[in-house]
C-alpha cells in the first residue's frame, strides 16, 4: 500500500474526492494505493493541490528527483 497516497485521501476525505481532484477516476486512485500504478508526473501537482501541500510532489514521486527534487537537495 503506498502510504503518501493513504495520506493524500485522508486528507482529501476519500478516493472518488481525491480522483476528482485530480480529473480522474476513483479507479485510478485506488491503482494508486495499491501499487498498480504511478502517479503521472502531471497529476503530481494535482495532488499536492488538493492536500494544501500536506503532501509534496517529491513524497509522491521520489523515483523522480530531477522532476520533484527533495527540498533538502534542492541546488
């Protein structure tokens, strides 16, 4: 289960209001919770949106440093 995802519903108060947040389905953020698939690179944003920036792009997507760089290692 991915975590920050767990996070970003509960903060957003469900799948289908996260989903909607994001233009997408509630489908597609259950596949995100449960590791099926990624979040693209252009909704990361959306959910950052969506948590008030609870949640951060790099929390997201951390495979991705050179798009979502961690504030600490940042240049």
């Amino acid at each position: 289960m991915n975590n920050v995802i767990k996070t970003a519903i509960a903060l957003v108060g469900s799948q289908k209001k996260l989903g909607a947040a994001c233009g997408l389905s509630q489908q597609a953020v259950y596949k995100w919770l449960h590791n099926k698939a990624k979040v693209s690179p252009e909704h990361v944003d959306h959910v950052v949106n969506a948590t008030g920036g609870e949640i951060q792009a790099y929390e997201i997507r951390p495979d991705l440093p050179h798009l979502f760089p961690h504030p600490d290692q940042a240049a």
